[in-house]
C-alpha cells in the first residue's frame, strides 16, 4: 500500500491536513474543537511545534506547522492520537477517526507561507460556509486582524512581518490580503507542489533532493520517492550495472543498454554513442533482453535488483 514520504529536519515548515475517516465529521460540538485546539496547545509546549495558522473545519482540518526539532511525525501522533483517544471515549466508539496517517506537505516558507495561510483561512469561504473568513470562529484569521487575542502557542508574527513592523499595520494589510481573493477565480498554492510532498522552488527541490532523498533507498510503496529522484543517468545505469555485474563484461553491457534504453529518457543516439554501436543496435538489443527476462528467472531477479539500485520500483 503506498504510504506518503515523509521528510523531516528541523526549522522545517509544513502545510498539514488530516480528514475523518469516510469524510465522517471529526468536530461534532464546540467542545471537540476546544479540544483539539488544546492539543494544538500541548504539542507547542511538550514538542517544540510552532503553530503558524489553522483551521478547523468538520470533517478535516489545515495547519501551517514549524519544526524547529524536525519533529513532525511525533507532533502529529500526539495531536490525531490524543485527539481520537478523547472523541472515542466521549462517544464509546472504537476504531480509526481519520483517514489514514496526517498529510503533510513540505514548503518553502519564504515562498509560499503567505499563500498558504490566505488558502488556510479562506477555507471557510470557499465552500460556503461564511462570505468572509473573518465570520468564521474556527480558525486564527481572526487573530491575525486582531479580532481576538492571540492565544500563546500561536505564532502570528512570521507571517505579518512579511506586511509591516507595526502590528495594527499589518494585520489591517493581511486582512486586506486575504479578503481581497473573496469572490474571484485562483488557483491554489497546493497546486503546484511536486509529488504530493513538496511545495517550492526549483532550487529549494533540489536541495531537499541532494541533502534528504539521496541517500534514501527505493521502496516500492513510496511512489513520491520515485518521482522525485527522477530518471537515473547513463553514468549511475554503467556504473551500478558495471559494478554488480562486475564478472561477465557482456552481459553487463546488454543490461546496461536495456535499462538506458527504457528508463533513461536519453535519446537513442546517445545511448549508442556511450555504447559504440548504431541507433537501431540500441532497440533491437533492448528487445533481445526483453525475451530473455521472460524466460530466465535469474536473469530477470538480476534486472529487479539493479532497477531497486537505480529507484525504479516497476522493472
């Protein structure tokens, strides 16, 4: 069953959702949202979290989570854990409350924090619920205009710093940032995030990639992982190919030029230059080891081995 990659390390910033199991409602009454709210509390007090902004709707709920301890699996279990303790025990039911484990997106904040606190607390206005977020109870808009008094696991003053140093300032500018969506046709940041698991710039993926997913060995059950190391160069096919296959040079080669030729991306003439041999060597021999995968079992658990080298959970 695929699972989310997750990536932590600390200072790390996330756009964070979880939904009731079934879309089932996970907030029945006041008191539940309370209650959530409090553990929202504890796990800025106990885990080191910071809470930048939520909200709460009745069957999922959105968060803006900072790790300084680059801890957010442990802050998630503490707060779905905890929470779902409680709503079973109120309601003597037994079993899962959400969907499956928290989703959690990892962002670039200087990007896209603004973006994603304005998604966060028009949530309430996109499917109807209220004309304007700051009708909405549930969520931290209100502390962000300075309607209600900023509770002390909450941290606002990241966000606003991007609108003004002086705080009546800038929330009357983040009000107007948000609001001034209300009504017209945008797309959401989350639309552009790579792989269900990250929300950033070209560079800032590529920094992720180099210094957290390079050293993580493929699993088939993590498909984001895949994608988002990418196709393998002809280098890292020849080298990983050249050095498990080390004994029979032939046999190296003919698989090397299998797996360049379909997992590569590279053009055929490439390939063939790398090679020594024309364009159409290049098929006919990708070909050639295609038969013989399906009729040699070793062979074939040989060509799984290298794919799983390379990250390529489907050879």
């Amino acid at each position: 069953m695929a699972r989310q990659l997750r990536i932590e390390y600390p200072d790390a910033y996330y756009h964070v959702t979880a939904r009731g199991n079934e879309r089932k409602d996970i907030f029945k009454s006041e008191k539940d949202r309370v209650k959530f709210l409090s553990y929202l509390e504890s796990a800025v007090h106990r885990y080191g979290a910071v809470i930048h902004a939520w909200c709460l709707m009745s069957n999922h709920y959105h968060l803006l989570v900072e790790t300084p301890s680059g801890n957010l699996s442990q802050i998630m279990q503490h707060v779905n854990g905890a929470y779902t303790t409680y709503f079973n025990t109120k309601r003597k039911r037994s079993g899962h409350l959400f969907q499956g484990r928290y989703k959690g997106i990892l962002v670039e904040a200087d990007e896209y924090a603004l973006e994603l606190s304005r998604y966060i607390h028009l949530n309430p206005v996109r499917v109807g619920i209220v004309n304007e977020p700051g009708d909405y109870r549930w969520s931290s808009f209100q502390e962000y205009t300075g309607k209600r008094k900023t509770p002390d696991w909450l941290s606002t003053e990241f966000i606003l710093g991007y609108f003004d140093k002086s705080p009546p300032t800038a929330q009357e500018k983040y009000c107007r940032f948000v609001n001034e969506l209300i009504g017209k046709e945008h797309e959401s940041p989350l639309q552009q995030m790579l792989a269900a698991t990250l929300l950033g710039t070209p560079e800032f993926v590529a920094a992720i990639q180099e210094q957290h997913l390079d050293c993580k060995s493929p699993d088939r059950n993590l498909p984001a992982l895949k994608q988002l190391k990418g196709k393998p160069t002809i280098d890292q096919i020849m080298e990983i190919t050249g050095r498990i296959i080390k004994e029979d040079e032939k046999l190296s080669a003919k698989v090397a030029i299998y797996l360049c030729h379909r997992y590569s991306g590279v053009k055929l003439k490439e390939i063939g230059s790398r090679f020594g041999v024309k364009e159409s060597a290049i098929t006919q021999s990708s070909k050639r080891l295609s038969v013989e995968l399906g009729k040699d079992k070793k062979l074939q658990n040989l060509v799984t081995e290298l794919g799983n080298q390379l990250g390529l959970c489907n050879v």
